[in-house]
C-alpha cells in the first residue's frame, strides 16, 4: 500500500527511459503553450498600446511599463526561449535536459507571476481573476509534474495569491463604503476564497490523474521498446555461441561499405574453419562440442575486437577486418586451439578475400573467402591461403557449374559412358557401370572430379543422378528395340540424394516408365557417404534391398571406418577402391591385404569387386584368391555405349550369353 501510493504522488524513483518519456512529454507541451502564449501577448501589446494612444489623459509611458507592459515582454521573451529550446530539442539539435529543466521552471513561474501580477490588477478594478486561474491551469496541467511538485507550486502560488488580494481593496468595497459613508475594507470576499479552494483541489486532482496517466504510458512504451530491442538484439545474435550472426555481418558490412568516411583499402573477408571438428563432436559429445565451439567464438570475437565478426554456420565462422596483422592472430588463435583440443587434433583454417570497392557483394565475397578456405583443407602444413587468380579461375569454373547443370541436362551436354565389369570366372563382361561425362560448349570435356564435387558441395548432384538413372533407362529401351547388347547397369547414389529427393521412389517410378527389370539395376554408394552415421541412411538402404535391388558399397578402404561400415550396413556387393592396386609389384603388403578382404566378403556372403585392374598379372591375381569380378583399363576405360558395342563386335571383349540379345 505504501509504495502504491510513493507512485500515486510521484515519490518512487524513475527509469531514464521514464524520466526521459516526461521531459519530452514537457518539452512537447512548452512548444503548444509558447506558441499561444507568445500570440496573445503580442496581440495584448498591441492592444495596450492602441490603447496608450487614444488616450488623451494617460499618465505617461512609465506608467503603461509598469502596469502592463513589463509584465507582457517578461512572459513573451520567456515563451520565446522555451519554444527555441524544445523545437531544437525535438529536432534532436540539442539533448542538454538540465538546461531544459531550468528553462520549464523559469518558463512555469513567469507565467504564474505574469497571471498573479495581472489578476490582481483586475481584482483591484473589481474585476475577476481569470489570469491567474488560467496562468495555473495550463502550467500545472500542460506541464506534467510529480503530483507532490505540483502540490507544492500550487499551493505556495494559491497562498501568495490570497495573501496579496487580502491586502487590496476592492472597488466595490470601496463605492459600497462611499455610498453607505463608512471605512472601505480590504480583503478577499468569501466566494472568491472559496472559488479559489475549489479551483487549487480541482487543479491538485487533474495533475494526479495526469501525471500517472503519463507514467502508465511511458512505462508500457519502455516495455515495448524492451520487447523490440530484445527482439532486435536476438534476431543479430548466434544462440549458440554468443557472438553475431550472418543477418548482422551483412547489414553491418553494407553499412560500412556505404560510409563514404571509413577506410576501405585494405578490408580483408576471413572465413574460419574448424577443421576435423565432427570427430571432436563424436569422442566428447555434442555438449563438450558446443562449449568449445562458444569458447573459440569467443577467441576469434576478442582477437579481431573493433572488427565485424559472426558465426557463419556450424564451425564456421566469417570476419570482415582490416588486413594489418590478420595472420598472426589467425596463428594466435591456431595456437591457443591446440590447448583445448585435447585427443582429437584440430585444425583452424582461413581463406581471406580482399575487399575490392564496387565489385561484389558481402554473400560472393564470403563465398570467395570460404572457397581459398577449402582449398587447404587436408593440408596439414597449411592454415592461411588468400584468394587469387588460380582459385578465380577455379571459383569461376563451380560457378559456371552450379549455375548451369539445369542447361546441360536439358541439352543432353551431359552423356552416359559404360565401363565393362568382367566375371573373373569367365573373362566375359558381367556388368556395367554407368559414369557422367559433361562435353561442355565453352569448358569442353569437364572432368566428373571437377563437376560431381562442386554438385555435391552446393547440394545439386541429385539432378544429375535423376538424369543419370532416366538416360541409363532409355539406353535399355534402346537396346532391348534393336535387339542389341546390355548388361545390368550399376548406377553411383550420393547420400545428398536420400536428403534431397525420394531417389528411391524416383528409381521404381522409372524402371516401371520404361519397363526395365530391377535386377537390371544395381545402387552403388560410396563409403565416404556412410562415414557420417546419418539415421536414415540404414533404413533407405534396408528399403533398397528389400524392394529387390542389388546395392553396392563403392570405394570400400577408402575412408577410415570401413570395417565399421561393414558392420553397421549390409550390402550385396564390396567394390574394392582401386587405390589397393598402386604399386601392386613393389608393395608386397597389397598382396595379404587384398587376399583377406576377398575373403572377408566371401564370409560376409558378399560378392567382392575390385576397380583399378590395368595388367594381366593383377587380374591373374585377383581371380586366383577368389575374386568375383574385375573392373578397369585392361578391359576398357570409360567409352559411350556405341563405342563399347564396337569393342564387343570386334571380339576385344566378350558378353555373356544371358545378356546377349
């Protein structure tokens, strides 16, 4: 109860916003009451002065000053002062509230001096008090103040004012006592101390009232600025990490590329990587991840302080920084990394991008950045590489890429070649697997390690897989019409493909478009694609077989997990990565090696394919410890399916018969 009524009369302590909300609130008002009251003074000096000048008897301009004309250029210079002050202060000219404050005291005491000095003038002639009445009014209830200010002003000003009239005689009071022959007496009259009582509790009330309306609405607009600036600040801010984010780095970065003032020479784009940063997730957790992920945020915010600095995505982070000294923080940071890695070794990694006016905006220049990036990856003696002309050249090449898979697929740029699987059991062609080559109008022939990667990296390889499985298709429907050769064809499955398309869904709709039997389709999938454990991986797999296709692991001891992939997923047939057949004559480990993983198929009742064979003694090799099937350019590189045909009719290779129209 106490403190409900501290606020009622204006005790309880104020928010600067608050405190703020009032004085423009007054400052508002001074401009509406300076405005009137400078109008009506200057017509009252001219109405005086008319007044001066027609009258034949007047007691002289001394006179006039005294009475009237002190009182109306005192009120006007003081309306004037106030309204120069708050216009500048509205306009956002001046914020010096102290000064402010003064001036809507001296502003507010003139006019009641100025009401008091004129009332009693009237009230002398038997006139009313209106001046003063008015001159109170609109200062107490124009002006906001805390009720027990206002009960103080009224008060001392209503006593004043009594005090003074009490001590005049009135001119009725005088005529009455010429009439009547008696003693004039002075004083204020019952009614008008009473009018007078009435009109300070009626003025007392409406300051209440209007001040805690104004305190209500400044504190819900003080919630509301709250709400927006919480709001505001957390559509900026990584929730992860603490540290800004990519919506900021963009606004922030086209701000001072707009600031015609700031310094751009030698603006640097950084783009961060915490390399190997999954396997870190993976032995602590992703708890201990995202701690250390928070901390080296931190690391990176605090070295580039006064730079613009954001969490781009996952490990990733972007900074746009003057180029003085970039490396060794970056060298600085690298190092204070390797103190917190603990088992796992991690690797700081930064492309930069050189800031060039008028070229490119922020997203292409992170892009830029991330790329040179990229480019060190894996390259364990390297942790800084600044973009140049040779990853110009190569950036431009992704990009012509990305931006026109759509085109060559619709032009057919993109064609199928088939290279040869051979049973080791009858030398004879058992199968085929089918490879995108892309005859480019401007690149010419671009190579599938240039084109498959940059698909995979921007997430568009599903279109050509679609494309790939749709033309393989209509090579059977081909054939099968023209009574000519084909084997079943294996056909490469990205994991992006189960992530952006029904690729499965998509397979069955084809082979029943074009009539093609399932066992003439086999999936194969990298091993790479596996490393990652996603959940839906197993069960698209599981879906695969069961529906009554053969699925391949591709590249099988080319990453590090291969025995884990072999234990968590079950595959039909293991493609052995051709990288086991380099240096087969020198390295007498290739051997043993190669021997127990065709075993290991033949007890994981799987059929075992090696890729890579190029000479009769590894073929010899591999048929004699038991392996199923062979695939490489002893046999045939790869060649478009008429040039295989020509192969197969001039007796360099042999198909068997099932296969044979």
């Amino acid at each position: 109860m106490l403190n409900y009524i501290k606020r009622w009369l204006g005790f309880e302590k104020q928010t600067q916003y608050v405190r703020n909300y009032f004085f423009k609130t007054n400052m508002i008002a001074g401009i509406y009451m300076s405005i009137v009251y400078i109008i009506i003074e200057i017509w009252m000096i001219l109405r005086i002065t008319d007044i001066m000048l027609n009258d034949k008897h007047h007691p002289g301009i001394g006179y006039y000053f005294r009475k009237y004309y002190f009182y109306y250029f005192l009120l006007l210079v003081a309306a004037v002062t106030m309204l120069l002050f708050a216009l500048r202060y509205i306009r956002g000219k001046t914020n010096n509230q102290r000064l402010g404050t003064a001036l809507k005291w001296m502003f507010a005491f003139i006019g009641i001096y100025f009401g008091t000095r004129i009332a009693i003038n009237d009230y002398s002639k038997g006139e009313q008090i209106l001046a003063f009445i008015t001159m109170e009014v609109v200062v107490l209830c124009l002006f906001v103040w805390r009720p027990w200010t206002a009960f103080l002003i009224l008060t001392a000003t209503y006593l004043n004012f009594y005090y003074q009239i009490d001590r005049v005689v009135p001119v009725n009071a005088a005529y009455n006592a010429i009439i009547h022959n008696t003693e004039a007496v002075k004083g204020a009259t019952p009614a008008t101390a009473i009018n007078l009582f009435t009109m300070w509790i009626a003025t007392i009330m409406f300051c209440i009232s209007n001040f805690n309306k104004t305190l209500v609405q400044a504190e819900k607009d003080e919630n509301l600025e709250k709400i927006n600036s919480r709001l505001k600040e957390n559509s900026v801010i990584d929730e992860l990490t603490g540290i800004h984010n990519m919506v900021y780095f963009r606004r922030e970065s086209d701000k001072l590329f707009s600031d015609e003032n700031a310094v751009k020479d030698d603006l640097v784009f950084l783009f961060m990587d915490i390399e190997n940063f999954k396997s870190y997730n993976e032995t602590y957790g992703f708890h201990k991840g995202n701690e250390l992920l928070s901390e080296i945020a931190h690391m990176i915010d605090s070295y580039f302080s006064g730079s613009i600095v954001s969490r781009f995505s996952d490990d990733h982070f972007v900074v746009l920084a003057h180029g003085k000294d970039c490396i060794q923080k970056i060298n600085k940071i690298s190092g204070e990394l390797k103190d917190l890695q603990g088992e796992v070794h991690l690797e700081l990694k930064c492309g930069a991008y050189k800031y060039v006016e008028g070229e490119l905006d922020t997203s292409l220049a992170c892009d830029r950045a991330r790329f040179a990036c990229n480019s060190i990856k894996k390259h364990y003696d390297k942790n800084f590489r600044i973009y140049d002309k040779s990853l110009e050249d190569l950036f431009q090449q992704k990009q012509y890429i990305v931006n026109n898979i759509d085109v060559a697929i619709e032009n057919k740029y993109i064609c199928v070649f088939y290279q040869p699987v051979l049973s080791t059991a009858t030398g004879k062609i058992c199968g085929l697997e089918a490879l995108a080559r892309w005859h480019d109008p401007n690149y010419g022939m671009l190579s599938p390690a240039q084109f498959i990667s940059t698909l995979e990296e921007y997430r568009q390889i599903h279109k050509l897989d679609k494309y790939m499985i749709e033309q393989v298709c209509l090579d059977y429907v081909s054939a099968k019409e023209n009574k000519q050769v084909f084997a079943p064809v294996s056909i490469n499955f990205s994991r992006l493909d189960f992530e952006l398309c029904h690729i499965a869904e998509y397979l069955n709709r084809m082979l029943e478009k074009y009539g093609v039997p399932k066992h003439f389709i086999d999936v194969e999938i990298t091993e790479s694609a596996l490393i990652d454990q996603l959940d839906f991986l197993p069960d698209e797999i599981a879906h695969l077989r069961n529906t009554g296709y053969s699925v391949w692991l591709d590249d099988f001891g080319s990453g590090y997990s291969s025995l884990n992939v072999l234990k968590d997923y079950t595959f039909d047939v293991l493609k052995i990565d051709m990288k086991f057949l380099n240096g087969f004559a020198d390295n007498e480990k290739t051997k043993p090696i190669l021997r127990n993983i065709v075993n290991l198929t033949k007890q994981l009742n799987m059929t075992s394919l090696s890729e890579g064979v190029e000479n009769a003694e590894q073929f010899e090799f591999l048929k004699e410890i038991g392996c199923d099937k062979v695939q490489g350019y002893l046999f045939s590189k790869p060649v478009p399916l008429s040039e295989l045909r020509d192969k197969i009719a001039k007796g360099e290779l042999e198909v068997e018969e099932k296969f044979l129209p």
